[in-house]
C-alpha cells in the first residue's frame, strides 16, 4: 500500500493530510502547504506519495517538477 500527503484546498488557504489528518492550520499557498508537508515527513523520516486534489474531486499525483508550483488545473 502506498502512503499519500494530500494537498488541498481550503477555504482559508491550502491543506495537506497525512495519514488521514489535516494539517493544524491552512498554508496561503500551495507551496507553503507543500513544504510544511515535505518538513513535517522529514521529521518522521518518511517518505510520500504526493497528491493534490483536482478540480472534479479527484486526486491525482503531483509531478516532481510541479512539487514547487501547483498544477494548472489548481492556480486561483
């Protein structure tokens, strides 16, 4: 089974679950929400499979070279 970090929007910024749990507090952008997540795996020492949550609700992983910016089909 594949572990995931979900990155999502929220209707105060960004998001990202692990484990099934929401980070404590919304990121103003996707990046921060994405290093936040990178920080907080790095604690744990344990690596992911990124996602983010597409327009239509589905998740989809997240390109290595898109890690720094969020997919087109998410840009606000």
């Amino acid at each position: 089974m594949e572990n995931y970090c979900d990155i999502m929007p929220d209707a105060t910024g960004w998001v990202y679950v692990l484990d099934g749990v929401q980070s404590p507090c919304a990121y103003y952008s996707y990046e921060l929400a994405l290093e936040a997540a990178q920080a907080q795996l790095a604690r744990k020492g344990r690596g992911r499979l990124f996602r983010y949550q597409a327009l239509n609700g589905e998740m989809l992983p997240v390109q290595a070279m898109s890690l720094a910016r969020p997919p087109a089909s998410m840009s606000f």
